[in-house]
C-alpha cells in the first residue's frame, strides 16, 4: 500500500478515535499495523485506542511491542499507566506517571512574563 494510502488510514483512523470510536480507531490501526508492521505513531494510536476500547492487557501488549522497538516517549507512560490503571495495578500505574511527568519535562505557565 502506498504512503497516501497508509496516512489517509492513519488520519481516519485518529478521527474515529477522537469522535468516541476507539474500536473502530483500533480495527484499522490494527490493519495498518499489519500493512507496515512496528511503526511507532501508529502503535502508539493503537494502544491508546486499545486503552479507551476496555483492552487495557491489550494495550499492555502494543506498548510491549513499542519498547522492544526503542520508540518509548514520555506519551508512551502517559497511555502505560491508563492501561495499568484500568488493570487496578495502581502501584505500577504510579510509577508510569512519575514517569511521564518527569519525561515531558517544566509546563510553561499562563502567567505572562513580568516586566
């Protein structure tokens, strides 16, 4: 499959996400998974749609597959420790956000700067 196909998928599949149809959003990342196995964006899509589908242990496995490829970020703790949640291992969950928390680094702050 070509690029523009592979991206058109990938864009309806985060619009079906972000429209309150994970499962939907997880069929096709699953199928685009399968067209161009292990790409980071697309597992990452798929394991937060797998968390807001009720497939926390699901979501475990994709993120799983995300690590063994060297793609983890701090979005990466962010989703671990949904799933970890949703699985009722709060000490694990905890650990992830303290995680994501320290990875994404300072929020900048509303207040404008003082002169």
């Amino acid at each position: 499959m070509a690029s523009r196909e592979t991206s058109a998928l990938y864009l309806l599949a985060l619009a079906h996400l972000q429209n309150a149809h994970p499962e939907k959003a997880a069929t096709l990342l699953a199928a685009l998974d399968a067209l161009e196995p292990g790409q980071p964006a697309t597992l990452m899509a798929l394991a937060w749609s797998q968390v807001r589908s009720n497939q926390p242990a699901q979501a475990l496995s994709t993120l799983g597959r995300i690590r063994s490829g060297g793609g983890v970020s701090a979005s990466y703790y962010l989703v671990r420790a949904q799933a970890l949640e949703a699985l009722q291992r709060q000490p694990e969950a905890y650990l992830a956000i303290r995680t994501f928390l320290r990875l994404r680094g300072p929020v900048a702050r509303n207040n404008p700067p003082q002169t």
